[in-house]
C-alpha cells in the first residue's frame, strides 16, 4: 500500500475455472449490456456522455456472483484495517459487471453516495479477461494525496497506474478519485474486452445483516 495513495492488491482470487466461466456469461449476456451513465450531483440525474465514460454493464451476475461476494465479505473487514478506514458495521453491496470495448474510459471521478441507505466505503474491482490478454491499456489509475512539502508549496499529487491482470482484485477507498485509461481492442471482437465485476462495501444501517470490521 502506498500512504499517499492508498489501495490494497489481492491476486490470484477466484481461480481459472471462475474466469473462464464469466467469461462466457458476458459472450453469453453481450445483448444485455447497457452503456454506463453519469451522475448529474446537482439534479440527481443520470445521463450518457461518451466522452466521459465509455462502458457498458450488466448487473446480473448470475451464479457468479455468490462466490465473489463471498471473497469480498470475507476481506472486508482487514481491508478497512489496512487501509486505516474506521467503519464499524460494512456490507458488501452493488455488484455489477462492467466491459470497455475498444475506446472505453471513465475519465476522473470519486465513487462515493450521499444518503443513509447508499454510503459507499471502499470500492473493490476484479479483472478477468481472455488470456494472454487481447487488449492494451486500460490501467486503473489512482490519485493520491499531494506531497507535504513544509513552509512551501506543496508537491504534486501522487498517481499509481494497477495494470488490470486477470484474476485479481483491488480495494481503495470510494473517496480517492480514479479513472480508467483508454483501452485498445485491436481484433475489436467483444471477447477481448476489458471486463472486471466491480462492487462497493457499503457502511451499513445497524440491525441488518453486516460484515463486522476487523472480521474476516
């Protein structure tokens, strides 16, 4: 974990069998796909902007997404500790798979929600995709913090680019600003997509069913 730009790695998290298996749930589901919108914060309304975003869901995971979320609940509760976040009641919540054809982005943004009942705490991507890798690029860029620099100005703002390796999965917390750079298919075949399950722990209201921090 970097201090100035805190995000925690976990690898080799599912397993090939997962992989493959999702894999073909998204060949399977490409028609059910929807292109990803915006937040408008000021008037609460969604809507599409390319330039911005480009990228398409589908939030039915089907039967993958019990042990995902299985994985995530049970790292919950260290991930807070690692990353210094004091959250005492979490739930993993929102899963979602998310694919960036070629020319797909999600330019710089923070993923949190205002409101009791949607508080997002950390926000966990995992990547699976065809293997050797069909596309390019694509990082998940994180910003960090600027660097202290005493009686001065302060030093720029730290980045770290995590390159999306399959089977692997990241945690930051929802309020780091991130964006993912654009990604290249050169075959343009739907399978070589970049594709990850993106879902977010959410702080949760007392008397649900929660993942208690520091648990596993």
């Amino acid at each position: 974990m970097d201090a100035r730009c805190p995000y925690l790695v976990y690898r080799n998290v599912m397993g090939q069998d997962y992989v493959t298996g999702l894999l073909n749930h998204v060949v399977e589901r490409q028609g059910d796909f929807v292109a990803g919108g915006m937040l408008n914060r000021k008037t609460g309304e969604s809507f599409v902007d390319t330039n911005v975003r480009w990228s398409l869901y589908l939030r039915d995971l089907g039967p993958f997404r019990g042990p995902i979320k299985a994985f995530v609940n049970a790292i919950a509760g260290p991930a807070l500790k690692a990353l210094h976040v004091i959250e005492p009641q979490i739930k993993p919540k929102e899963f979602e798979i998310t694919a960036y054809p070629d020319g797909g982005h999600i330019g710089e943004h923070i993923d949190t929600k205002t409101g009791k009942e949607r508080v997002r705490i950390l926000s966990c991507v995992y990547y699976f995709a065809a293997t050797p890798r069909r596309f390019d690029g694509g990082e998940l860029r994180l910003f960090g913090f600027p660097k202290p620099n005493f009686g001065e100005k302060s030093g720029a703002a730290s980045f770290v680019d995590i390159e999306p390796h399959t089977d692997t999965l990241v945690v930051f917390p929802s309020w780091l600003f991130h964006q993912v750079l654009p990604v290249r298919v050169p075959g343009g075949a739907w399978a070589d997509s970049r594709f990850t399950v993106n879902c977010w722990i959410h702080r949760a209201a007392a008397g649900r069913d929660i993942a208690k921090a520091g648990r596993g």
